[in-house]
C-alpha cells in the first residue's frame, strides 16, 4: 500500500516539537476505552463490524458490572479500588459504542464508492468530501454530476459483475479528527436553519435562546465547547471517529492500496492517485472537473487545502480552547492511534497557551 498509516500503538509526530501533552491525552484515552477491551480477538477480519461492536459493548457491560458488584463487596481493599478504576468506562464511550450498533446510517453502503474505471472501490466518510467524491463516481461512471446530498449513483448490475475483482483498488481518505470535528460543526450546526432541518446537532438545547444559554451563544468558543462536551450523549452519523466506518476501517486500513490525506497536502495527494491509478482512464478529468486540480496545481495550490465548503483549518483558533481540544482529543483518540494519522502542530500550541496563561 502506498499509505504511510499504520494499525500499531505509535503516534506519528508532524514537526520535531515534542508533543507530549496531546499524545498523553491520546494514550491515556486509548487505554480506557478500545485499549482495554479484546478488540484484537473480537473484532478480527472474520467477524462484521456489527458483530464486532456487539461482542465489544457486552464486555464493556460485564466489566463495568463486575467492577461495580466487586467494589461494594472490597470497599477497603487497595488492591480492588485499582481493578474498579481501571474497568471504568468513560461515559462518552459506551454511548458511542452503542449509538454504532443503533445508528444503520453508518454501516450504510452509501460509505463504498464502486467505480468502474479505473476499477475502484472508495471508502468514504461523512465530513471528508463526501459530495465531492460522490461527484467523481458519477462522472466516471455516468459522465454526469450526483445530485445534492443523493446517495451513490446507480450503477448497471451487468457493468458491474464484469468488472475484475482481482484488479480493483482499495481507497480511502482521512482527515485530521479535531478539523473533520469543526468542519461538522460549522457545516451542520452553525447555520440555525440547516440546524433545525437536519438535526445532526444533537443536544439540540445547547443552541436554544435562552437566558441560560444567552453568555455562550454570544462566545463561538463557548458556544463550540458546549456542544463538544453534550454531543455524545447521542452521537450523529457524521461526528463518529473515522475508524467506525466502512466496516471498521481500523481493523485493515493497512490493506488499502491508497490511503490519503484531505490536509494542506490534499491536491498533491489526488495528483498522486491519477499517477498510480489514472493510466488510460478518466480520472484525472474527472478531478479537474469535481476538484479543479489541474487548475489548483498550476498556481501552487498543491500545499495550500484548507477545505472547501467550511475551511476549517482556517477557523481552529476561533473555535477551539485547550479544554476543547482536550475532550476532542480524547473522543478521537482511536483514530490517532490505529490509523496513524498525524497530531497537527496548531492542537499543541493550544493546550500551551493555557500554560501560559496560568504561568503568568
């Protein structure tokens, strides 16, 4: 594969600084929550991802339980208060394992993209240009654009059994979690009216206009940290950690053939799939045409994505505090962990100007 991603314990750094707050954070919240659970036996390639999440929240049940029934028995024993607190499960983390067994939304088809030519089968996830690449398949397979927010273009069963299994590629982009986590925001929650009619912005009540509420709706960065700390308590389709979908894509990202990135590298990286898969198809008319990279690249935009529909990267100061970041962190820990995706510098410079702050 030409990914540079891995499915070890090791956190890829993005510049020489030392990031050891955030990496601590990431570490420590792997440890509660998949780090602590037989997810290796569990969740193997020859069981679902349904099953998986399953066998995964019964143990989360039988531990907490057990933990609880043995701490009422031994409340004077060390050694036990140390076994209770290591099975302790962060809230937000049972109610993410179960909203993944509830919510059919994300285990939907619409996540692979199936392209005939050149032979491709996407994985795709909510808040990574997921209407732009659903823009590409259309083009390459019905030389038309999708409709907005549609599902997958329909494609022609005789079109598809011919299609060469042996000779189809396995594709995937990721996003750093904390910008996919603002870009939702900004796309699904910041706009009151799209709020209401999609309601992907669960809890709902963060944004009343109340007189509770009042001091925080008037502060983005409050405003922001509040719906960071509800949300959880019943997580949307497109705020899951990336390594829920497509069948658990942590599970066997390492046997993707292309695995890229939608950072400030991202046109880069789809010039580079048109060298490695485009070869006598229409790939890369197909990028100029949803993407405009030809175009993009020509003037050296080839380093400078920061997203298209929220920009994202452009507003993480305006949104994020240290404890923002902390919390997203932690939610999103999985992802650092077995996808190997990198922890941007700006996620320390945050957490060190609390430092500061309380220095001074």
């Amino acid at each position: 594969p030409s990914s540079s991603s891995s499915s070890s314990s090791e956190i890829i750094r993005s510049s020489t600084k030392p990031l050891l707050r955030a990496e601590d954070i990431i570490r420590r919240s792997y440890q509660r929550t998949f780090g602590a659970l037989s997810i290796e036996t569990a969740c193997s390639l020859d069981v679902d991802g349904r099953t998986c999440i399953d066998s995964l929240l019964s143990e989360v049940r039988e531990l907490s339980s057990s933990s609880s029934q043995t701490s009422q028995n031994n409340d004077e024993a060390p050694s036990t208060k140390a076994t209770t607190t290591s099975t302790s499960f962060p809230w937000w983390f049972v109610t993410m394992l179960r909203d993944i067994k509830a919510n059919g939304g994300i285990h939907g088809a619409w996540h692979n993209l199936t392209i005939l030519d050149p032979p491709m089968d996407f994985c795709t996830i909510e808040k990574i240009a997921t209407t732009q690449w659903r823009n590409v398949q259309c083009s390459l397979n019905e030389g038309k654009e999708a409709i907005w927010n549609s599902r997958p273009c329909q494609l022609d069963r005789t079109k598809l059994a011919s299609r060469n299994r042996s000779d189809v590629s396995r594709v995937v982009m990721l996003r750093d979690p904390l910008e996919r986590l603002l870009s939702g925001y900004l796309n699904k929650c910041a706009d009151g009216r799209r709020r209401k009619i999609e309601g992907s912005c669960e809890p709902m009540s963060v944004f009343d206009e109340t007189d509770m509420t009042l001091r925080i709706r008037e502060d983005p960065k409050q405003l922001f940290a509040a719906y960071v700390d509800g949300f959880p308590l019943k997580w949307d389709m497109h705020f899951f950690p990336q390594s829920m979908y497509c069948d658990l894509l942590f599970r066997h990202v390492d046997d993707y053939d292309f695995v890229g990135r939608m950072d400030q590298g991202f046109y880069g990286q789809l010039r580079n799939m048109t060298s490695k898969f485009g070869g006598g198809s229409r790939l890369s008319e197909a990028f100029d045409k949803v993407f405009d990279l030809s175009f993009r690249l020509s003037v050296g935009r080839g380093n400078g994505n920061v997203g298209t529909e929220t920009q994202a990267l452009k507003h993480v100061n305006k949104y994020f505090t240290a404890a923002s970041v902390r919390r997203a962190l932690e939610y999103f820990a999985v992802d650092y962990i077995r996808l190997g995706l990198e922890i941007p510098g700006w996620v320390d410079d945050i957490l060190e100007e609390e430092n500061e702050m309380f220095a001074d």
